[in-house]
C-alpha cells in the first residue's frame, strides 16, 4: 500500500493502517521525542500523546507538504505543551547574546552522550537548541511557539551552547586524563 | 589524536541528522488501546443520539395522532343537540371546522418538519464534537495515572531504559559507521533538505487548538451527572384566532394575561451533548375576551346554551354574546323573562384562567459548553387541571359565571427552545430559558379554533452534583 493510501485508510480509523503509520515513522518521531524530553519516560508520554493526536486529527492532512514533516510537528507540539502544562517555561534569566566561537573536537563523541547532554539540559534551553539547531525553526517561530521574545531565544541558544561546549570539553578533558 | 575543530552546531546536526529509536512494544499497545477505546464511546453515543430523537419523535407523532382522534370523534358525532332552526349556521360551522382541522393537519405536520429537522442537524453536528472532546478528558486522566504510576516506578525503570537505549544506539553507531561514507557524500544535501521550515501559521493553528482544548477539557472535567434548580418566569398564553369559549366570541378581540410559573427541574446528562429534564411546576394561564354581554334565562325556558360554560347558577343556562356583532340577537333575547333580575347582564371583559400542574420531559441538547452554555430544547409537557374559572368583569366589578365544559382535565404540549446556563462556579449556575409551548389538546370540544399557545421565559439557579 503507498502512503497516501495508507493514510487515506487512516482517516477511516481502519486499524492496521494506523499500526503500519506507526511502524513507518515511530523510529524517526521517538527520536525526536527523545531529544524534545528530559527522559526515556517523557519521551515515551510524549510519544503516545503525540500519535493519540495525529490519528485524531489526520483527517486535517490534505497532503500538503510533506507528511513526514506533518507528523513531526505534531510531535513537537506535543512536547512543547507538556511542558507549557507543567509551567517549565518562565523564569529563565536573560542575556544580550554573546558572539562566541563554539568550537570542539570532533572525536570520540558518542550520539549517546549527546543525548544525555542535551536532556540535561533546563527546558527552555533544550527546547530552544533543538529547535533551532537540530529542526530548523527560526528565532522567530521559537519565539511564537514558547511565547517568548525573539532576543529571548536567542540568548537561550547562546547559554545553551556553551552551557554544552563546556560539558563536552570537560568529558574530553577527563577522557584524556584517564588514557 | 585531536581531531578537527568543529562548530557545536554541525557536531549535533551531524550526529542526530538520521536519529532514530524504536520505542518499545508496549508503546503501540497502549495507542492501540486508546484508539479502540476511543471508538467504543464514539459508537454508544451515535445510539444514543438516535434514541433520543427517536424518543422525541414517537413523542410527538403519538400526542399528535390522539389529537387527530379526538378531531375525527368530534366531526362523526353529529351537531343534532343545536336547534335545527340554525341548520344554516351549523353548515357554517362545519365547514369552518374542517377549515381548523386543515390548519391544524398544517401545523402539525410543520411541528414533525421541524422535529425532523432538527434531529438531522444534531446528528450531523455530533460526530466531530465527539470525536475531540470525550475521549481526550479520560486520555488525559490515564495520562495524569501514567505518570503517576511512572514515578513510582522511575528508580527501576529508568535504569533499565538507560540500558536499553544503550543498547540500541550501539547498533546503530555501528550502522553509523557502515554508512560513513555514503553519508559524507550525502551529507551536504541532507542537511539542505531534513530542514524543514514549515509554514508559521500551520503550526499556530495547531497550538492554538490544542491550548483550546485544553481549557474545555478542564471546564468539563467539574462536569456532573445531576442537577436540580429552582424555575420560575412569566408566561403569556396566545392564540392567532377563534375562541374557546363560544364560536360567536371569535372576532372579540383578546389579551394575554401575563402568568407566573413556578416549579423545580431536574437535569440529568445521558452523554457529553445530550441531556434529558424534567419537574414539576405551576402554571396558571389567563386571557380575556373583551367587550362580551352575558344573558342569562332559565333553563325551563329550553334556551340552548351553545358556550362552553358551566353556569353556577343551577337551573340556569345562559348565551354569552359577542356586544359588537350580536345587538339584534341580544335584543331578541333580551325580551325573555328575568332578564331585569340578571346580575349577568352586563357587557365587559370575560375572563379565563385555567390553571395546572405541568410536568416536562424534555430533551436537551448542547451546543456550546463553555462559562457560557448554549442548549436547545424540546419535548413534551403534560398538564393536570385544577383550577378553571370563567369570570365577567365589568365596569372594575370580577363577578364569577362558572367553569369552562370543555377543558380537558389531562393535555400535552410540543415544547421547543432555547436554554442558556451561566456558570457561577463549578457545581452553580444560573439558567434562562424562553420556550414556546404549543398546546395539543386543551378542549375537548368545540374550541372555536382557538389554538393556544404559550411563550414563557424561564429563570432558576441551579446546583449540579
């Protein structure tokens, strides 16, 4: 079955074709789940939330665009309203955004330790990073998406990046202390 | 050992560019769970939905079918009590009731139209409000369970998540580096296109809508089953035309006396749209026939008593006359003994008041739910008489004649309106109501073709449990 079918089948609430979506795309959306969340836990809340949503409003898609980007959005949105309901997203302090040259060595980085780094991260800054740096948003659709000013994220971005750089260079830093 | 230096950004797109974890089994088992769910409450309200109009509908038909049946009775007996010196006029008669009866076959026929319609728009209306609202409240009231339960669990669980995603991303940095260099050459472009930059305004919507749903969702949350309020408000019985009290009154100009009702009412809700409701109130209606003269002769006399009216005066009947179109019959009877003596002759307002019990069964049916709600209604009242008096009043002076003869002790009517409820807090809100209430069978006989109907604008506070 192609996809258009599938989908088709999908806003007739046909049950297999919801699983085949499912099995299609899970792998790329939990991964986006992962970095949205502070953990597998929410990633998995956050996944189950978002597919309850698109089988809810795939109806809405007229296959404009693509799909695949309508499936991520929707999983994006999910986690950002998980944590607008939680109320993580105020109280982050403000800076003008410095412009620092955030370079690294490339070596010996696990994709796995970047996880970690990133759902260590505070919420508003791992939003903002992952929104900007890893899907594409501008400044600007973060700033409307988290109700916060355009300076704002980008003074997240900035804290957010050497916040990272630093937790990177101290693992290699004690990498290569231990070799 | 250094290897280049290399901008955060591009590590991280670098590295997460073709991202993917598969989730666990159990994830798609809890989806799959929701979805039938889902469908099942999807499915029981349709039934319901078409019960209720059902409900409505045979309601109506059968109310209606009875009131034809009383019709059909009156025409097959035969007018031979009146005098046959008025054949000409009973001719008349005839014919004008078959004329009502017409009207009435009108009515009644735009009174199922409208049922009709209606149910077809509640039907069409419904699926897609099901469809967000119900199974999101219990979605997220599992949601709220899961993390709950999650965090109990989170010590245990979390380590072993950990392991498993270790686990899964050590096979896929082995693919990682299989495919090295097929991505090396991709990459640029991959970059390029897994960018997406979607359109502003879809996204809005999105947040948009889901921020929408969840204030609703939280609103219906408080929602109870049961409510019971107080219901009071004005009532004004009308009718386009004739009399009820005697065919020679029809062209007596009549006014509406302003009523109270008063009574409980008792909501309960079948499902997130529909409700039913019922109570018990007191409704007394009025109206008065202005300019009418009254005579009164002895019933030895044979004088036919052609009103609707039981005399109190025994051994008296009487013939209530119309003062503008009768004067030379008035006079002509006028010449009958006792007629000095009468304390009945005067010309004045003839007034009547019935008054009743009614209890409503009525479904209701939302449209809005929000701190404002917006119902609509329909159903049926039956009515228990007891009270009914016919009194003159003339020059400031009420002076009771008697009670009307062909006022059934049991009537219906067709209710339809609007309900609109403002909540005060979650378990208190007050409610008005206009209803038109359209009377089915209210005389038993000869009504003059008068076809009552009453506007009334209810009001109560209301306490949901």
């Amino acid at each position: 079955m192609g996809l258009k079918q599938l989908i088709n089948s999908c806003k007739e609430n046909d049950r297999k074709a919801q699983s085949e979506i499912y099995q299609l795309f899970a792998g790329k959306l939990f991964g986006l789940c992962l970095k949205y969340s502070r953990n597998y836990q929410e990633a998995q809340d956050n996944l189950h939330n978002g597919f309850l949503t698109i089988f809810d409003k795939i109806e809405q898609y007229k296959f404009k665009g693509s799909f695949e980007g309508w499936l991520k959005r929707i999983i994006v949105n999910t986690a950002l309203q998980t944590y607008r309901e939680k109320n993580v997203l105020t109280l982050v302090s403000e800076e003008i955004p410095e412009e620092i040259d955030l370079e690294i060595d490339d070596e010996n980085i696990s994709l796995d330790f970047l996880l970690e780094l990133i759902q260590g991260l505070s919420t508003r800054y791992r939003l903002v990073f992952n929104l900007y740096v890893l899907d594409g948003y501008s400044h600007k659709e973060i700033a409307s998406m988290l109700n916060i000013s355009e300076g704002t994220s980008k003074s997240n971005l900035s804290r957010a990046k050497v916040i990272l750089r630093n937790k990177i260079e101290l693992y290699q830093s004690k990498k290569n202390e231990a070799l | 050992m250094m290897g280049d230096k290399k901008n955060i950004d591009r590590i991280f797109q670098e590295k997460f560019k073709d991202y993917e974890v598969f989730p666990e089994a159990h994830v798609w088992k809890g989806i799959e769970k929701e979805l039938v769910k889902k469908r099942e409450r999807r499915i029981v309200p349709l039934w319901l939905r078409f019960a209720g109009a059902a409900a409505i509908l045979i309601t109506v038909v059968s109310v209606g079918s009875r009131f034809y049946n009383n019709n059909d009775i009156k025409n097959n007996s035969p007018n031979t009590i009146t005098n046959s010196d008025n054949s000409e006029e009973n001719k008349d008669k005839n014919s004008k009731k078959e004329e009502q009866l017409l009207d009435k076959e009108n009515v009644n026929k735009q009174l199922n139209g409208v049922a009709t319609e209606k149910t077809l728009i509640t039907t069409k209306q419904k699926p897609d409000q099901q469809n967000s609202t119900i199974p999101r409240i219990t979605q997220k009231e599992e949601r709220i369970q899961n993390v709950f339960n999650n965090k109990i669990n989170n010590n245990v669980e979390v380590a072993d998540n950990q392991q498993n995603i270790k686990e899964q991303q050590q096979d896929k940095n082995r693919n990682h580096f299989e495919n090295a260099k097929q991505q090396e050459v991709n990459k640029e472009n991959l970059i390029l296109t897994d960018v997406e930059k979607p359109i502003k305004s879809q996204k809005k919507d999105i947040l948009e809508e889901l921020h929408e749903q969840n204030t609703i969702e939280e609103f219906r949350k408080n929602i109870n089953k049961w409510s019971i309020g107080s219901t009071a408000g004005p009532v004004y019985m009308n009718s386009l035309e004739g009399s009820p009290i005697d065919p020679s009154l029809v062209d007596n100009s009549k006014n509406s006396k302003g009523s109270l009702t008063y009574g409980v009412k008792v909501n309960y809700k079948l499902s997130d749209k529909f409700s039913l409701q019922s109570g018990i109130q007191n409704i007394d209606l009025a109206y008065s026939t202005s300019n009418v003269k009254v005579i009164v002769s002895s019933s030895l006399l044979n004088q036919s008593n052609t009103s609707n009216i039981n005399f109190n005066i025994k051994g008296a009947s009487a013939q209530v006359f119309s003062s503008d179109a009768h004067i030379t019959q008035a006079i002509e009877v006028s010449q009958i003994p006792f007629r000095k003596k009468s304390p009945f002759n005067n010309s004045g307002n003839l007034y009547q008041k019935l008054s009743y019990v009614e209890v409503p069964l009525e479904a209701k049916y939302t449209l809005v739910q929000k701190k404002l709600g917006v119902n609509l209604v329909g159903g049926f009242s039956t009515y228990f008489l007891y009270g009914n008096t016919i009194s003159i009043s003339s020059s400031g002076k009420s002076i009771p004649l008697g009670e009307a003869s062909n006022v059934n002790d049991i009537n219906f009517s067709g209710n339809v309106g609007l309900d609109l409820e403002y909540n005060i807090s979650p378990n208190l809100f007050i409610n008005t109501s206009p209803m038109l209430k359209y009377q089915l069978n209210t005389y038993s006989k000869n009504s003059g073709g008068f076809k009552p109907y009453f506007f009334g604008i209810y009001a109560g506070l209301n306490y949901r449990f």
